[in-house]
C-alpha cells in the first residue's frame, strides 16, 4: 500500500513538474532578428573589421562584434541594450543573466553622432560587444536587444548572434544534389563532425546541427541526426535531407553617389527634399540561362563614393524604387524584395504591390548609401519560407555560402553549448 502511494505521489510530482515547463515554455520569448519602428534603418550586427562577415565570435577572444543602426530622428534618444541567452531553437536559456554575464544585465547605447550634409536627419548608434560593461561567459546563442527609456518591453530591435567554443571540427563539402529531381537546380551538403574534446554519451541527441544557407533563418535545415556514427565522427552525408535550391546569383544595384547613375540605375533625381533612385526594370529569370557573376550573397556595405570623411553619419538616404515586370498578377501570396537588405524578412514592409496599369509589382525602400544585393521572393499566404525559385530560377552552379552550426547538451547541461561552427563556399573545393 504504501509503495502504491509513494508511486502515485511521483507520478503526480512528474505531471506537475512537467506542466510547470510547459507553462514556462509558452511564456517564452522566440527571438529573432527584428526592427519594431519604422524610423530605425539600417541595421547591421557583424566582427568588427568585416561588415559582410557572420556575427559569431570565439568564447574569450579578443574579436569584437560590431552593432550599427540609424534612427531618422532630430536629436539622440535614450537607447539601452541588454544580452538574452538562447537554446539552439532562439528560445530564452533556464540560466539567470548574472550567470552567463560579467557586468550588467542592461546598459545605455552611449555612442552615437547626428548626420552631417545629408537631406534626410538621423542619428548614428553604435555598439562593441563583448565590452567592459557587458562581457558573455558562455558560448551559445545570443540575442542583443535594444529598448527605449529604460523599460525592456519598449523594444526597438533584436539582433542575433553567436559565442562558439570550438570542441568539434566540422568537415564539408558543397556539390551538386545527388538525387536532384529538376535537373541540376539544388545543392547538397555532405558535412562530418569529428568530436575529440566531448564525451558524448548518445551521440544522436548531444549533438544538434542547423544548417543555413546565405544566413538565411527562414529556410535553414534544423534537427539532422547523424546517418551514420564511427567512433568519434558523426556523418551527415544524406542525399535529400541536407539539399537546398541553388537558387540564383543575387541582382545588385550601386548608389554608392547621388551624382550619377551607379551599375543597374536608371536614374538618380533630386526631388525636394529628397533624392530617388530608380532601379533598371528588372524580369523574372527562371526562364533564363544562369548567368555567372560575383556578388555578396544577399548582403550590403554602407559607403560612399563622394567626398566624405565618415560613411555612417555622412552617407545619405534615398527613396530607392523597383520595379519587377510581370505577365500576371499572382495569386495566393506576396511578392517580396529579399535580402539582408530587408533583414532577411519578407514581410509587409518589403511586401510589392501590383500595378495594372504597368503590368508589375512596385515597391519602394528607404535606403542609405552603399552597394546592395537583393532577390524577388514569392511567399504563399501563411508559409514562413520564402521561395525564390518561381522568379529567380535554381542552378547548382549558383555561388552560395552555407553555416554549419553543432551545438552540445546532454542530460547534465543546463544550456546549449555552441561547440561548432563553420562557413563553406559552394565553389570551395
């Protein structure tokens, strides 16, 4: 009898305890790389020193990330930041932020300067992180949140970014799908994690991978078991469950000066009081033969080709105009300009609107000087991927770069460990 008790009592103990992370859970916070103001521009997290370089950085280094963004606004506001460590699925760790910080949980944005010489007013943020205020202890996932006025639900932009502590070596290779059924448009990555600083005591859960392509999040593959485990290698060589669409190379376009047209502009008009640039009508291509060229992956660098001393505060901003030609409107979605441009996001900001009158999709973005790639994306009504090959067309010779992050926990972590990670180009060989 009293082991029936003692029984019932923990099960009973084992559904509450359950129910309490089930509760904590859906309290949670998913974080993800967003702008919540519509006068927040341009916002870029990367190493300092590189600005098309990932944000991730080695636990204890002396490498800095870098975090600029512009608020189209008169006079400086009182911005603050402060730093949430996530599990490898973007949701809040169990672990306070006195464990995994040295310093303070919130701190203000002290850096920044008003525009000078531009038309269009803002101040300059920016931020270094790790610094003497703010310093990461452990290695994972991390977001950098900024909020206005001191209170952390006023939220003006989240920023991902990365701590990895190299445990693993991760070895991959980029080629065309083994089994491509469309002819030659997708790109298979065939990748090994050797663990030789680890203890893996069930190598097919210790260990999770997220494979990206581009820095995308949107169609990045999540949850890969290994197919095969040989000592102290996990090998992830699949032939459908590790292929993207090569996709295409990304368009680009050059307002690096408002004094002439750069490459892929029509025209550059001063309209008081402001400039516009209009962008080359552009046409789907995925009836078109792959053209090769270089180009950033989807990225942009602010600068200028005028006479300025500092490109953050003296780079101007323009009302940039697209234009995609089309026979027909399409139905059952959006059409979106796509790139890290628009953050990555294909949402109602970026969304274009059809014109009848010129048989198109029209859109127009605020954007500062610089060199920009960008793509059309289209994204059927409640998809949260966006899929660029119905405009852009896929090509396995496509130049792509792909992220291989390993991340660690086993039944004794409290945290997900980044113990790997690793950028490969589709054209390395």
């Amino acid at each position: 009898m009293k082991l029936k008790i003692a029984l019932l009592f923990s099960f009973l103990n084992l559904v509450f305890v359950l129910n309490l992370k089930a509760a904590e859970k859906a309290d949670q916070f998913y974080y993800q790389n967003a702008v919540f103001h519509d006068e927040i521009k341009s916002v870029q997290l990367y190493r300092d020193g590189n600005e098309l370089s990932n944000p991730v950085i080695e636990l204890g280094s002396d490498v800095k990330l870098l975090l600029k963004f512009d608020d189209l606004a008169l006079e400086a506001k009182s911005y603050s930041y402060t730093v949430i460590h996530c599990d490898a699925n973007w949701n809040e760790s169990y672990i306070q932020q006195n464990e995994y910080l040295s310093g303070f949980p919130d701190n203000p944005i002290t850096d920044y300067a008003v525009s000078t010489n531009t038309t269009m007013k803002f101040v300059n943020y920016q931020l270094s992180i790790p610094n003497e205020d703010c310093s990461p202890k452990f290695s994972g996932n991390y977001a950098l949140v900024v909020f206005e006025g001191g209170n952390r639900k006023n939220l003006v932009l989240i920023q991902r970014f990365y701590i990895v502590e190299p445990k693993v070596r991760i070895e991959a290779l980029v080629k065309k799908a083994t089994f491509d059924p469309f002819n030659g448009e997708n790109q298979e990555v065939d990748f090994k994690i050797v663990v030789e600083q680890l203890k893996l005591m069930n190598p097919r859960e210790d260990i999770k991978v997220v494979l990206m392509q581009n820095k995308r999040w949107d169609n990045a593959i999540v949850d890969l078991k290994p197919k095969y485990i040989r000592d102290n290698v996990l090998d992830y060589d699949y032939n459908k469950e590790n292929v993207f669409p090569g996709g295409n190379e990304f368009r680009y376009f050059d307002i690096r000066t408002n004094r002439r047209n750069g490459e892929n502009v029509e025209n550059v008009k001063f309209i008081r009081p402001y400039y516009h640039v209009t962008i080359l009508p552009d046409e789907i291509r995925n009836n078109k033969k792959f053209l090769p060229y270089k180009e950033m992956n989807g990225s942009y660098v602010i600068e200028s080709q005028d006479r300025i001393e500092n490109a953050d505060t003296q780079c101007d901003y323009m009302f940039v105009h697209f234009y995609l030609q089309m026979p027909v409107q399409l139905v059952g979605g959006s059409v979106n300009v796509f790139g890290a441009l628009t953050g990555w996001n294909a949402n109602k900001t970026n969304e274009m609107k059809w014109n009848y009158q010129t048989s198109g999709y029209e859109l127009t973005l605020l954007l500062k000087q610089g060199y920009y790639n960008y793509q059309y994306v289209y994204v059927p009504e409640g998809a949260k991927k966006a899929d660029s090959v119905n405009l852009e067309g896929s090509f396995y010779l496509t130049e792509n770069d792909y992220q291989i992050f390993a991340y660690f926990k086993d039944f004794s972590s409290r945290y997900d460990r980044l113990v790997g990670f690793l950028t490969i180009n589709s054209a390395q060989k």
